[in-house]
DNA sequence: TTCCCTGCAAAGCTTTTGCAGTGGG
DNA sequence: CCCACTGCAAAAGCTTTGCAGGGAA
C-alpha cells in the first residue's frame, strides 16, 4: 500500500499543523522553508492521494488553483473560509442537503450532488486589520 | 463603450440559444462551425467582458476550466446543473441564503458570501440514457 | 480619423507525466 | 531484492497578453 516516505510524513506532519486551506505550491514553499525539501511534483502526487483517501479536502478557489487542508471529519460537510487568513471551521448541517435534495425533485433531476463553500471575515481578522494579511496558521 | 462587433454579436446569438454551460472553447468550437469563426483570445476576451456586466454567468466545473452560461436573473440565484447535457435551471431561494447567515454569525464571520452549485441527472438524460451524451443545447 | 477590438503567436499558470534512479519493506 | 516513490524536466491544459493591423463610430 502506501509507503511511509520522508516526504509523505513532512507533509502530513504540516498538514497537520493547520487549519487554513493551502495550495500545492504553497505547502511545498512551506516545506522547503522548514528543511523538509519536497518536489513539487511529488507534493501534487502526494495530494492526490491524499484526497482519494479522504485525508484532506480540495477547495476549488476563485482563482485557478486547488487548495488543500486536513480533513478532520468524514461526513458529507462544508467550509466556512476566512478570506484573509484562511482560517476554516467546518460545519455539518442538513439544513442545505434537505434543501438540495427537495429541490432536486421538484426539478426532475435525480442523484444531485452539491458543492458549497462560505467565504468571509473571521472575527480575528476584522478585529485587527493590521494582520489581515498574514499568512500562518489558523 | 463596448463596440458592436460581428464577433460580439455572434457570441451573444450563440449564448442566447443555449440554456447550459458551455466551455470557452466549446463556444469557440461551435462558432467556427456555424460559419462565424472568432478566435479563442477573443472568445476569453469577450466572455471575461460580459461576465463582468454580469451578462453571462461563470461557473468553475470540476475540471480546471470555467464555463459560461446567458444570465436570465440579474438577482443573486444558484444553479441545478445536468452532468450530461448541461441543461440548467437557476434556483431563486432564500433557504440556503438565511442558513449562510445565520452560520456565519454563529462563528463570528463577517461579509460572508457563498458558492454553491447543484450537480445531477435531468430527467431527459435518465429517460433516455442514450441521448446522455448529446452535446447539444438544452 | 480615431482608437477599440481582433487575430496570431507566445507566454503564464497550475497540474500532470515520462523516465531513470533510490529507498522502504 | 523488488518495485512504489521521488526528482527533474518536459509537456499538457486553460487562459492571458503583446503587438500590429483593421474596422466601428
């Protein structure tokens, strides 16, 4: 199965430090900064199968780039995403799926499936402007 | 302002024929076909001019490429899209609206905004699963 | 006559892939 | 000792952009 490569557990050790969702590019700028030198290419590899497991979730940005984060919960859930920092709290709710689902029907449209993500301003980050910015953790 | 070219105009007569999403280079590819070539740079050009009026609607597909769809509402609204045909319904509701809210003031975010797409199988595609793959409009 | 719009080709981005070498089990 | 995994570099999409010519107003 999968093998337990130095790089598969720097990436999964940092994944595991954040909340925020990240692009590939910037995990593997992470992981260079830290010592822990992994390919670009492997970093997209590694990602992959990650998502194929269920080991983290792909958010598809407003821009054209993928971004990825630990997933902390197998149920079917959504995001709510801090524009600024990228802060993310997960939300399990039926309210959309019931909504989704009676909707679906009403249209004639059979196994609908949805996408769904919140983006906005966290409390930290409209409570102090000046780190907006910032591009940590959390 | 925005010059009525022939190859403005060609594009809108093709959007305005269509009730699905359609790829930058689906259109591209349709337009040559019916006998009124446009480049795909002007195809982008243009589609990226009326989304901006808010004349077409963008909508990021699994895949890496966006598509583009005539907006009929000007309001803010969701769509049901069929994974084989493309048809489309736009779904006015306040559920999922009220429930953005209300979630986001639960965990402290503010300016929250939301994306969310319904994906199925619409009843002309499972009716005849033939026809599933048809590429044409509607 | 302007100067906005178009076409072409090249470049930009993210992501994928071919290939040969290497390290995990 | 295998062969899955990695790194590198090239390639593959989709989309954007520079530039010079052409057409709308």
């Amino acid at each position: 199965m999968e093998r337990r490569t130095r790089q598969r557990s720097a990436l999964e050790e940092l994944l595991g430090r954040n909340t925020g969702f990240r692009s590939a590019q910037q995990l593997h700028t992470m992981l260079r900064d830290e010592g822990e030198p992994v390919s670009l290419a492997t970093v997209y590899r590694l990602l992959q199968s990650m998502a194929g497991d269920g080991e983290v979730d792909v958010l598809r940005s407003q821009e054209s780039e993928n971004r990825y984060r630990r997933c902390h919960r197998q149920e079917h859930h959504h995001h709510l995403v801090c524009r600024h920092c990228g802060h993310t709290v997960e939300v399990a709710e039926t309210t959309v799926e019931r909504w989704a689902a009676r909707t679906a029907r009403q249209h004639g449209f059979a196994a609908v499936t949805h996408t769904l993500e919140l983006l906005g301003t966290c409390t930290a980050c409209y409570t102090t402007p000046a780190t907006a910015t910032r591009s940590g953790n959390e």
